[in-house]
C-alpha cells in the first residue's frame, strides 16, 4: 500500500470539456467554431500535461470533496486512461478541424451543425470522465453522459434513417446500461462499496459476484457492439454525418472496451473462469468474422466503413481470454499478459486512427460526389489522389500490414495467443485480415480504375482531405515509439498487475 | 422473509420482465416503457439493499444512486420519447419493422 | 382506547367509501356514473381515513397538515372530474354534429 | 393497532386490484384515466395509514406531492389540441 | 402480517409490469405502467426511501407521466376519437397468429429469459444481510452541511456525481433539439385557455406548487426532499401554464432562456472549480460554509432543471 500523489489535472479534463460546452451555448451560431477550435486545443493541452504528469508520477488520484471511498468518489488518472485520454484529445482535434469545413460544403450544410460543438464537448467530458472514474457507479452516469451525447450527434441531420437508427442505439444502449447498472448493485450489496480499487480486495467469487459479472459483460458488449448485439451499429454509424461517425466509431465505442478492461483486470480478477473468457473470444472471433465479410458485401462506402467497426471491434473482445488461462497450462514466459495488453491498446489506437480517417474521407467522397455508393468511386485517385492515399493507408492499417500500428496490434496479439497456448484464436485473426484486404483491395482497385462515365467530383476544401490523411499516417506514427509505449504503460502497473490504490487515512482532505 | 429480501427478489424479476418487453415487443412507446421498466428493477433492487441493516435510518448511499438513476434515466427515456415521436411525425412508422 | 375505537371506527368508513368508489367504478354503466363514484372515494374516503389517523397520532400540525391534504384532494378532485366530464361532453358533442 | 393498520392497507390495495379492471377494460381513455386517479387517491390513503403505522410523517410529504401532480396528468390530457389528420395515410 | 402487505405490493408490481408488456392496446400499457409507477412508490415507502419515493412520483411518475400521455396522443390513432374501439395494431407479443418460425424465437428467447431469471435469482439470494455504508455516512454527516444523510451524499460526498447527473439533463435538452431541429418555441400567441375552472384551477395550483417545490427545498437539508423533487414541482409550473397557454417560457428571449437553463450545472461547476482553486481539492466544501454553498447550489439547479424540463415540454408538444 502506498499513498498515491494528488493532480488537480483530472477534474480539470472533465470540468473544462464541460465549461466549454456551457459556454459555447452563448456564442452566435457562427462564431461557435471559435470556442470550439480553442477549446479543443486547450483540452488538447490538458491532456498534454496529463501525460507529462504520469510519466512523472505513475498514478496519480484526485477525490473530489476529500471524501474518500468507500464514501466518496475517486478520479485516477493512471498510463492506460492517459493514452486513452491523449488519443481522444488528438482526434478530437483534427474531426473538430475538419467539422468546421465540412459544414459549410453542400452536404454538410445539411446537418444541424450549431449543436455540434455543445454535444460534442459534454461528450468529451464524458468520456474523460469515463476514463478517468475509479468508480463503478461513475461510470454509469459517464456512459450514460456518452450515450446521450452520443445519439445527439448522431441525429444531428435529422433525417428519418438517421432519426430511426439512433432510437436502436439509444435503446440498445439504454439496455446495456440498465444490465451494467444491475450488476452495480448486485455488487454493492455484496460488498457494501463501489471503489474499484477497494472491489478488488474485498469481492469474492460466488453465485453473485458470478451474476454481476455476467450482467455488466452483457450490458458493455451490447455499448460496444459486441458480435450478438452488434445490430445497432451499422446504421447508427452510417447514417450520421461524417465527423460524427468519426467520432463514434473511433472514440464512443471504445468506452465499452476500456470499461470491460478495467472491470475484468482490476475488479473481478478472482471471479473469472476460463468458458468465460472463451465466450466473449467466441463474440469476438464470429464478429471479425462476420463484420469482414458483410464489409464485403456492401454497395455504400459509410456502411462498409460501419461493418468493418464491427469486425475491427471484434479484435478488441479476442484479448479477453487472454487475460484467464486455460486450467493446468503453464508456461515458462510469462509474457503473454503484456503481449495482450499491448495489442488491445495498439489496436484501440490504430482503429481509432484509421477508422476516423475512413470515415472523414466518406465524408469528403459524399461531399464531393453528394452519394457515397461504391460503384462511383472510379477515378477518385486521379481526381482526389489525397482521399485516395488516407484510404489507401488507412485500409493499410486496418488490414494489419506492417509497419502499421494494426500491424502491431495484430501481432502483439498473435505472440498473446501462442503464448498463451490458444492457438485456436489464430485462424479467425489471419481469416479476418484476409477478408478485410478483400474489401480494402476492392475500394482501392476501384478507385484506380478509369471512370466509365464521366464522375462530376464536386471541389473540396484541400484541409479536409488533410485531416483524414494526417489522421491515416497517425495511424501509421504510432508504431514507432511501440517501445516507449509499453514501457509508459508499464509505469502506472497497468497490465492487471493489481493495482493498491487504496488511499491512506479517511481525513477530510481540505484541511 | 425480510422486507428486504422479498423486494430484492421481485426487482430481477421486474428487470427480467422489462428485459424480455424491449426484445419482443415491437412498437416504440413500449420499448421505452420496457426500459424505464427495467430501470424500476434496478433501482428497487439498489433501495432493497439499503433497507438490511438499519441504524438510525436507512443506508442512504443507494438512495443518493437511486435518485441520480432515475434523472438520468429518465432523461434518456424522454429522449428516446422525441425520437420515437419524431420518427411517427416524419415517417408514420411506430415499430423497427420495414413496412411491407 | 375510546380513542382507538374512534380510529378504527373512522377508517372503517373511510374503507367503506373506497369500497363503494372502487364497485361503483367498475358497475356503473357510464362515464359520467363512474365520475360521481370516484367522487365518493376522493372526497369522503380520503377524508375520512386523514381524519382517523389525525386522531390517531394526535398532534395539531399533523391535523392540519392532514386537513390541508384533503382539502388538496377535493380540490383536485373537483377539477379532475369536471375537466373530464367537459372533456367528455366536448366529444360526445363534436360526435353528435358530426354524426347529423 | 397495527393489525388494523395492515388490514386497512390491504384492503386498499385489493381496491386498487379491483380498479385494475376498470383500467385494462375502458372502453375510452377517459375512463382509464379514472381507474388511475382512483388508484392515486387510494395510494394516498395507504400514505397516510403508513404515515401513521411506522410513524414517519414526511410521508405526508410524498401525499402532498402525489396530489398535487395527479392533476397535471388530468389538464395535460384534456388540453391536448386535437391532432391534426395526416395528409396521406 | 407485514409480510402480506410485502408480497401482495411485489406480486402485484411484477403482475402490472407484465400486463404493461402484454397489454394489446397502447393506452392499456400507458395507463397501465401508470399504476405500476404508484405501486413502485408504495414499495419505496415500505423499504424505508421517502426520498426516493418523492422522486419517483414527482420525476417517474409525473414528468414521464405527462410526456407519455403527450406521446400517447401522437401514437393512436382513437385518441381524439376518445372511444378507442377503433382497431389498433395488435401487439405483436400476442402469441396466438404466430407461425412456426416466428414460434421457435420466441420459445427461445422465453427459455432464455427464464434462465437468466433463475441465475438472477440464486444471485439476489446469496447477497449478504448486513453491510452498506450507513455507518460511515453517519460518521460523516456532521461535517456535511446537511442533516440529512441522503442530502448528504447526493450533495457532499457524492457531487461529483450530482455535478453530472445536472448536466445530463442539460445533454438531454440539447440532444432533444437535435433529435427535432432547432427552430424558435412558438411565440406566446395562443390565447388562455377559455375554460374558466380550468383557469381557476391552474391559477390555485401554480402558487401551491410553487410554495411546496420551495418547501421540499428548504427541506431537503434535514429530511427527505430536496432539489431534484423541488424542480420537478416547479417545472409542473411551466407545464401548467403551457397547457392553459400562458406560455411563459416561450416569452423569455433566447438569451434569457439559455442563461436559466445554465446557470445551475454552470454555478455548480464554477463553485468546484473556484474551492479547487482555494484548497486544490474539487469540490471540497469548507464545513463552515458547506450548508449554504449546498442550499445556494441546490436552489440554483431547480431552477435550471424546473426550465430545462419546461423547455423539453414545450419543445416536444409544439
């Protein structure tokens, strides 16, 4: 046990987002841009400071009112919820950048845009707080901040597809955070406490602790689109406007993923079973699987993107049994619980990355071309050759060729599974990439193709072709500090260690 | 029997019915229904908890979550109400389902 | 314990009015009919049942308090029953015209 | 004294059982907004008899606020402007 | 014979929760979950949770009460019929038309639910009958600033959370415009309404629902209450006066309008950043000030949430 430094640094990052949104209500509907561009770079520079502070101090806690748990609440701010955190500052800054041009191009116009920046900031704050709470309670409020920030968003155009595919998420979410709520409180009233670090001491494994388990795992796979309960996401996805289904698909989901990490590392260690795990790699494999080849089968460029999330997510779900071993495996490395981890976090940085420039360069198409159907897409390498280059790279890293951080993830995650001795996950990673360079391929021998008829390609403000394309290579760029990477990772004992951070004394902490 | 531990007991029930309500009926408004159902389970199994051991009052803190549950669950299901309302305006459709 | 006769004796009535309220909701042929048996119900039930716990526990805020709730209750009784019945008439009228 | 307490309870309670009836057969919705009033009023009564049985009278709070929003429900459903027919069905 | 009432109270939930589903005509399962919400409200009360009981009536049972009546005119087609014999879609739970293929879902789907119920139960049954944190919310209590311990820590110990859940409900009014366009609230133009016991009636009710939301306030510091029940109350204020067409919240200007609906989760915010600035701890209440700074506080968010949920009102039914 050790006593934790304090930062002021996390209710910062979840206040400032949450102050910018308020306030970026009082600005003239044009002039919302300049709160938004500012803020976005301050939170930018919060987070910024976030990772200069852990990689200081390791982990470091606030406990707003001084009340600590079991009372209280506790924000921590450890590597794993910073590299989260950095990510959606960087990202968030480049769809903030690009929202602003998009809006004004034809198709953009079309959505309601003056929310944007309102919704889209209280969904930062949300999803600061969700990486940042220590509490299993929290996080219901922040998920549920998300959800509803995040349907806002999507419906922001209106339209009845947009409108009808929202209500199925909104609902679909709804339910998981009742199921997720559920097990809150099955597990509040085993243990009489909702701190994650204290959870970890003092939950025992047992029919309840069993029962909570599998109500929270049903609840996140269904936010975050789990193979079963994937239905949502396609249409949610595709029908929203381009910056939008940047943001859900590369930051929104993710929340489910980070949360389910952080459960079933910190908090149900001892409850875990290997079927368990097994199953949810079971979801995972059937949705890389499935999300690839329905990828395949699409005629509409933002709902291939859509699929693809399902099967790109699918490999988040795959490091899950990992984390339990098989009963009686034993092996000489101990290697296989970081080669997991890292390939979870590459693999939420490069989807991330590469999705949300997918996404931005179907809004580009869909701008320029006023449809985004496939068959249309003939000739965009000599028309748009920028678009045609971040897909291309992106599509690169989705595949997982090297030296792409998909590449590393995917790799990471095949040493994992040898390692692991569950050989059996293999076959559905390498059938997955497979399949994912048969769509990627089929878009980009398109594009490459000679226009049949003559394509009208409206023109595109040059910046936005630039922030896909910048975010493409980001998905390239994180390959190489990989080292450092995992060595900051390791400085806050993530990796399911067990993490002490029971804070010392219950004092009033004002004084 | 304790008070308490019949409540506990009916609220997975509740939850069970709400659960299998958002899944198999088809229109808008009992969905949303179904889920604010749902939402009843949970918090009466959190206010069954608060009621095993009483001091002077009842354990407050799940009374606190409770109250922070229903507002915000209630400002999803109002959310999902102008949804499904604006949904009926436009298409005239009130279920998932294409219509034939 | 003449006192608790009392009580038992008020709320018996009180009882008595729902009773009647509740049967007369579900005999009676019309909507009109089943307003005038609600009456019953809100105005005397309710009063009679506040009446007897005033006297049951016997301190002059609680009775005042319980007296103001009743009053509330014919208050909103009164209204909710001739809002329903204009309502009503409104639509049995606007049937009629439509019907001749 | 608290068995007639609890019997009074219980008995209210079967009334409102006994109301379900006239709530699930209508026939209009104006009669199912009775049924719900008189369940409103007779879960006011159960209020004060319980105020009363675990002598806790912030109960008569709950009463107070029960009564005072049953009939926003009534005025919000009488007052609803007719709805206006679509054009294509 | 405590326990009758008990199990009469949860049979007769879980009954009303599953007629709710079954029912086959729309304003069946409305009114229907109507009872269910007053039933649910008894049961808080057995268990000890007038807070939560007021809550639940005020914010369950009578904003989603209001709004779902309101949808309830928009879904049926026999509303302004008022006899509703006309034939409505019947709910598709019905089982008896259902083909084979749509039979062996639902058959699985049954099994299924019903196992869950079986786990959930043996689940609820092993959880342990002693140990929550009455005790240390006890302790704590004196240094609160409130009296009452729920206040407590809705307020104190957990405002983090209450920061939030403020603001959710200003995400939730912002998502509701995106979801139906921005476009101005109608202008204050319709006349009052001509009934004149109707306007009676909203004029007696108005103060009262005013003076009892305060009321629920101010003592929401020592017993149960406080400010989300009060904005309930005052919120059914602005419902009021829409529905007899005073359309006060329309009259405001945009600004004016914003500025209410903010100030609340904004002071809140502004508050924990201004004592994080004084002692570096967010939200950290110093106990000489901690009952007025949670008065000031809680009054303010009433006043955003009482707008905010006018504001949802008017929005949706115009």
């Amino acid at each position: 046990m050790k006593e934790l430094p304090a930062s002021v640094l996390p209710p910062l990052l979840v206040g400032v987002p949450m102050l910018l949104g308020m306030v970026s209500l009082f600005f003239k509907i044009k002039r919302r841009p300049i709160p938004g561009i500012i803020g976005s770079v301050l939170i930018g520079v919060l987070a910024f400071a976030a990772v200069v502070e852990t990689s200081r101090h390791g982990t470091v806690i606030h406990v707003p009112g001084g009340w600590v748990p079991p009372l209280g609440i506790v924000l921590r701010m450890d590597p794993l919820s910073v590299v989260f955190i950095s990510l959606t500052a960087l990202i968030g800054i480049f769809i903030g950048l690009y929202s602003q041009m998009y809006f004004r191009t034809e198709e953009g116009a079309k959505v309601r845009f003056p929310l944007f920046w309102p919704l889209w900031f209280f969904l930062w704050a949300g999803l600061n707080g969700l990486f940042l709470s220590n509490d299993i309670f929290n996080l219901y409020v922040t998920i549920e901040v998300i959800t509803i920030c995040a349907v806002g968003l999507a419906v922001l155009s209106g339209e009845a597809k947009a409108l009808k595919a929202g209500l199925r998420y909104l609902l679909a979410a709804i339910v998981g955070s009742m199921c997720y709520l559920l097990g809150v409180a099955l597990i509040y009233g085993s243990t009489g406490t909702l701190d994650m670090a204290l959870l970890g001491q003092v939950l025992e494994p047992g029919p309840t602790a069993s029962f909570a388990l599998i109500v929270i795992t049903l609840g996140l796979l269904i936010k975050k689109a789990a193979f079963p309960f994937h239905f949502w996401l396609p249409p949610a996805h595709s029908a929203a406007s381009a910056p939008v289904s940047a943001i859900l698909s590369a930051l929104v989901v993710k929340g489910g993923f980070y949360v389910m990490l952080r459960l079933w590392t910190e908090v149900f260690g001892v409850s875990l079973t290997f079927a368990a795990g097994q199953l949810i790699g079971v979801a995972g494999a059937a949705a890389v699987i499935w999300g690839s080849w329905q990828a395949l089968l699409q005629t509409n460029l933002k709902l291939l993107v859509a699929h693809s999330s399902v099967a790109q997510l699918g490999y988040l779900l795959m490091i899950f049994p990992l984390l339990v071993l098989k009963p009686g495996f034993s092996t000489d490395s101990a290697d296989w619980l970081p080669a997991a981890w890292t390939a979870g976090i590459f693999q939420v940085m490069a989807h991330a990355f590469a999705k949300s420039s997918m996404f931005l360069s179907a809004g580009i198409v869909v701008a320029a071309l006023g449809h985004d159907r496939i068959a249309s897409l003939r000739d965009l390498v000599a028309k748009m050759p920028m678009t045609a280059l971040a897909i291309g790279i992106a599509g690169v890293s989705l595949i997982g060729l090297p030296p792409s951080g998909g590449f590393m993830a995917k790799w990471m995650l095949l040493k994992g599974v040898f390692l692991s001795g569950q050989w059996w996950w293999a076959p559905a990673i390498l059938i997955g990439s497979l399949l994912t360079a048969g769509y990627i391929f089929m878009l980009l021998r398109l594009a490459f193709a000679p226009a049949r008829e003559e394509n009208r390609f409206r023109p595109v403000p040059i910046m936005l072709q630039v922030c896909a394309l910048l975010l493409a290579l980001g998905s390239f760029l994180i390959a190489i500090p990989a080292e450092k990477l995992v060595v900051f990772l390791e400085n806050g004992e993530s990796f399911g260690r067990g993490i002490e951070t029971v804070i010392k004394g219950g004092n009033h902490g004002n004084e | 029997m304790e008070t308490w531990e019949i409540y506990s007991l009916t609220s997975v029930v509740i939850f069970a019915i709400g659960l299998g309500g958002v899944f198999l009926v088809k229109h808008f408004l009992r969905k949303i229904i179904a889920t604010v159902i749902m939402g009843g389970g949970v918090f009466l199994c959190f206010v069954s908890f608060a009621k095993r051991d009483t001091l002077n009052f009842p354990d407050p803190v799940p009374h606190a979550l409770v109250i922070t549950g229903i507002v915000v669950a209630v400002t999803a299901a109002a959310f999902a109400l102008s949804l499904a309302r604006r949904i009926h305006k436009i298409t005239g459709e009130e279920t998932f389902e294409e219509k034939e | 314990m003449i006192k608790e006769v009392f009580v038992v004796i008020l709320l018996a009535v009180g009882c008595f009015f729902f009773l009647a309220g509740t049967l007369g909701l579900l005999r009676f042929p019309n909507l009109y009919a089943r307003l005038h048996a609600l009456t019953n119900a809100d105005n005397l039930g309710v009063g009679f049942i506040a009446a007897g716990m005033a006297l049951y526990i016997g301190s002059p805020w609680t009775a005042v308090k319980l007296f103001f709730i009743w009053i509330l209750t014919l208050l909103s009784g009164a209204t909710t029953s001739y809002l329903i019945a204009r309502f009503r008439k409104e639509h049995d009228d606007s049937a009629n015209g439509n019907g001749k | 004294m608290d068995h007639v307490f609890v019997i009074v309870i219980i008995f209210l309670l079967l009334n409102i059982c006994m109301g379900l009836i006239r709530l699930w057969r209508g026939p209009s919705v104006a009669d199912r907004l009775l049924a719900t009033q008189l369940f409103g009023t007779a879960g006011m009564a159960v209020l004060t008899v319980m105020a009363g049985y675990s002598e806790d009278l912030t109960l008569l709070n709950v009463v107070i606020t029960f009564n005072v929003l049953s009939i926003i429900l009534v005025i919000c459903m009488v007052q609803v402007r007719k709805k206006k027919k679509k054009e294509t069905p | 014979m405590e326990l009758l009432t008990d199990g009469l109270l949860a049979l007769l939930t879980a009954y009303l929760a599953f007629r709710c589903m079954l029912a086959p005509k729309l304003s069946k399962t409305v009114f229907t979950f109507f009872a269910f919400g007053l039933i649910l409200a008894l049961m808080w009360i057995r268990l000890g949770a007038v807070d939560v009981a007021i809550a639940e009536a005020a914010i369950a049972s009578g904003f989603m009460g209001v709004l779902l009546l309101d949808s309830l005119r928009d879904f049926s087609p026999s509303y302004s019929e008022f006899e509703d014999n006309i034939e409505q879609p019947p709910n598709q739970v019905a089982f008896a038309k259902r083909s084979l293929s749509q039979w062996v879902p639902a058959i699985a789907s049954g099994a299924g639910l019903l196992l869950f119920l079986f786990i959930a139960l043996q689940a609820v049954r092993e959880v342990p009958a002693g140990g929550g944190l009455a005790a240390f919310a006890e302790a704590k209590l004196p240094e609160s600033g409130a009296e009452h311990p729920v206040t407590a820590v809705l307020l104190n110990f957990r405002a983090y959370d209450t920061l939030l859940e403020v603001a959710v409900i200003l995400m939730g009014l912002l998502a509701i415009f995106a979801a139906g366009g921005i476009r101005q609230f109608r202008k204050p133009s319709l006349p009052p309404a001509k009934d004149p016991v109707l306007r009676k009636a909203i004029l007696i009710f108005t103060p009262l629902l005013f003076l009892f939301g305060a009321f629920l306030l101010y003592i929401g510091k020592s017993g149960p209450g406080g400010a989300f029940q009060a904005a309930v109350l005052w919120g059914a204020i602005g419902i009021l006066l829409h529905l007899g067409g005073w359309r006060i919240f329309n009259a405001l200007s945009r600004r004016m309008r914003r500025i209410i609906i903010i100030a609340g989760p904004l002071f809140f915010l502004l508050t924990g950043f201004a004592l994080m600035a004084r002692s570096g701890t967010f939200l950290a209440y110093p106990p000489a000030f901690a009952g007025f700074l949670i008065l000031i506080i809680e009054t303010l968010a009433a006043v955003s949430i009482a707008a905010a949920l006018t504001a949802i009102y008017a929005f949706l039914t115009d």
